[in-house]
C-alpha cells in the first residue's frame, strides 16, 4: 500500500510539471485541414493526415524527468506482462495521430491508427478527476450526441499489470469528409496511470476482428460494410523527418502513388495470429557476415503505434552490441551521437528481398535536459522468435495492408 501512495504522490507531482507545457505547446500540432482536394479523393477512398507530435518519451526527456523515475514507471507497467504481444505501454513512443469525430454534433479526438489492436477507445466524461490520465484528454460525452446509440456492456482489457475499462457505446464516426455510421467503440473510465504521459487521446484499432474485445467489429470493417471504400486496402506513409508538423498519410480503400517508388513486395499474412503477422527470412547486419538473426525464420507484426523495433531479448542485446549500443534505462539502449552516420546498416530479408535500415533510421534522437542522447529503436520483447515491426522500420517504406487477398506489401517511401 504504501508503494501505491508513494507513486500516486509522484505522478501529481509530475501532473504539476508537466501540464503547463502540454497546453502551452499543443497549438504548433491540432490544426488539420480537412478540406477536400483532388488528391483526397479518387473513387471511394478516404485519406487522413497524420500529425507529429512529441512521444510521451520524448516529453519526459525534454521536461528532464530522471531516466530512472521513467524506469520505475516501466517497471511497474511491464510487471506481470510476460507473454503479452502488444503491451499497453507501448503508447509511450507514439509520435503520430490522426484526428476523428464522433458524435452528432461531432467531438473531436486524436487519435493513434494502430494495427497491433483490433478496438477503438476514446476517453469517457465518465473518467473521474482524480485519475491523472484522463485530465487533459478529450472526453467523450454520449449525452451530447443525438446519434448516440446505447450498449453499456462492460469492456475490461488486461495487459500485463494495467487494465482499461469502461463501457460500450454506439455512434456516428466522421472520418475526413465521411460518415461511418453505427460503429461500437469502447468509452474509457478507467485509464491507466502511464497513459498520462501521451498526448493522443485514444486508439482506433487495425487488426483483425479475430482478435477484437468483445466481438466488436473494427472501424474498416465497417467502412468496407456500408461501402465507403472501393477496396478492402489501407495504407500508411509516415513522415520522418523531425522538422516537419505532417506526420503523414493514412489512405483508407487504396494507396497514395505519389507517397512510393516502384513495386510492392507482398508477404502473406500468417493466420490466425490476429494481427498483421508475415514471414521474415532472415535479419543481418552490413558488420560482418557472421552477425545474423532469425536465421531459420521468424514472425513479425507490423505495429503503427510505435517507433521502436522489438524483439526476442538475446537478439536484442546482441544487435545493439553490434551497433555499439550501451543499455541505458527502461529497457533500452543508447549510441554516442557522433556515430550515427557510421553505424552498420540492419537488413531485414523478407521474400527474396532485402529491407535495409540505416543508423538514421534506426536511432532516435532527443534532448534530455541540457544533453542530447541518441537512443537505438531496437527494444526487447517477451515473445519469443516473435519480431514487432514499428516507425523505425515502417515509415523507411510505403505500407499496404490488404485485407482482400491477406497480404501486407512494401514499397520505398518516396522520402
């Protein structure tokens, strides 16, 4: 008992530091265009942009919070969560939303386009004051929305030590310039603490229905029944260039050409995993011949949701000690700066094909405090011969989820 008091007392302490800066430089990221242009449309298809923003990393980084309070927070997130593919804490290194409406009139949200999960959930008024994550959220209110339907069946979601919770509700989605009517989406009353810490209000879920909480049907899922889109495809392009607000694209019922170069490599889908899971032939480095992984093949799901490019532990540490990387707190590594743009390049060989990253694209830089540390993207998992694929790998290509013939394609980005 008396840890819980002692973190509860930290993460006020930490609301108090931190909530001047959330509301003081939010305005440079919540403009988005939605008007219409040629290029949003082209038949039946629907084109979100993505905004940048700080990662819940990134802003604890830059308010200077010590690297070992972060450590605690992941500790205590992570505990229990042995087993769990996609852990609830892996939204502390999202750095790009889309924003919805909801409702009639509609409510606006930012929200995270993740295909690692299958549910949509947004923040509730029924969320109380005193849990911090919810305090400077958008909050869903049914009572304002005539198009809200009832449901109320409980919704309780547990990953590893933390649990979301709430209730199901109905309503009008308002993507771009169009309406998805009826969607049954998950109102959160009770939000994780670590939550707290990113600046996206909720999660519109990509993955397959299969593995769906309480058989709810996913938002495309949706948008393909009542005949939104022409084709049963989305895709994304995400912008990683740091000096830039426009995170990207995501493009529902088709691709964006002018986002890509040459052809696609399409890999089928694994099934019955749930998620957006391919085959991966083998990973190597540009070091040495004898620096190889997943020799005799390994899965892989692609994860918008995040940057960091997780793995089996005993892969991990290996390839961060071929690239020089030293572990630093919460699970991940560091490089000295100076070395980025010597750093070995990692390929990833997938169908005959190889997916090379370079330092640039697999080190994320930031500022901590009065020091600017160079952190490696390459983060352990706790599934075993099980890879998951987010920005660090994603956005250096063009992604096509195809869920007609059950395949995932890449294309270089058009950077």
């Amino acid at each position: 008992m008396k840890t819980m008091v002692s973190m509860q007392t930290l993460i006020f302490l930490l609301l108090c530091l931190i909530s001047f800066s959330y509301t003081s430089s939010d305005h440079q990221y919540n403009e988005v265009n939605f008007e219409p242009d040629d290029d949003y449309y082209s038949g039946r298809v629907i084109k979100i942009p993505l905004i940048r923003m700080e990662s819940a990393l990134q802003r604890m980084a830059r308010e200077n919070i010590h690297p070992r309070v972060i450590e605690s927070f992941f500790m205590r997130a992570a505990k229990n969560s042995s087993g769990v593919p996609v852990p609830l804490f892996k939204f502390l290194d999202t750095e790009f939303y889309g924003e919805i409406l909801i409702g009639h009139p509609g409510q606006k949200f930012k929200v995270v386009f993740d295909t690692a999960w299958a549910n949509t959930w947004v923040p509730s008024v029924l969320c109380p004051v005193v849990q911090v994550a919810c305090i400077l959220r958008n909050k869903y209110d049914a009572s304002r929305s005539s198009t809200y339907i009832k449901n109320n069946k409980p919704f309780d979601i547990k990953l590893g030590s933390l649990d979301l919770k709430g209730k199901l509700s109905t309503d009008l989605f308002h993507i771009n310039q169009v309406n998805v009517t009826n969607v049954t989406f998950a109102e959160i009353s009770d939000m994780p603490w670590i939550l707290f810490f990113s600046k996206a209000d909720g999660v519109v879920g990509l993955a397959f229905a299969d593995v769906a909480v309480d058989g709810v049907i996913p938002l495309f899922y949706d948008m393909i029944k009542q005949g939104l889109v022409d084709q049963r495809i989305f895709s994304f392009y995400m912008n990683r260039d740091p000096a830039s607000p426009k995170g990207g694209t995501i493009m529902f019922g088709g691709v964006e050409k002018r986002h890509y170069l040459g052809n696609f490599t399409d890999v089928k889908i694994i099934p019955k995993t749930g998620l957006w899971t391919f085959q991966i032939d083998g990973i190597f480095t540009s070091r040495k011949k004898s620096d190889k992984f997943c020799t005799s093949g390994c899965q892989a799901f692609a994860d918008t949701s995040e940057n960091t490019i997780r793995g089996p532990a005993d892969d991990i540490d290996m390839l961060n000690s071929i690239i020089g990387a030293q572990s630093f707190y919460f699970g991940r590594y560091i490089v000295n700066c100076n070395n980025v743009n010597t750093l070995p390049k990692v390929t990833f060989f997938i169908k005959n094909r190889n997916f090379t990253l370079k330092g640039q694209d697999y080190i994320q830089k930031m500022t901590w405090g009065p020091v600017t540390i160079c952190l490696s993207s390459f983060k352990k998992s706790d599934t075993a011969n099980t890879w998951a694929l987010g920005a660090a790998f994603l956005s250096r290509f063009y992604v096509r989820f195809d869920m007609q013939r059950m395949l995932i394609g890449f294309a270089d980005a058009r950077l």
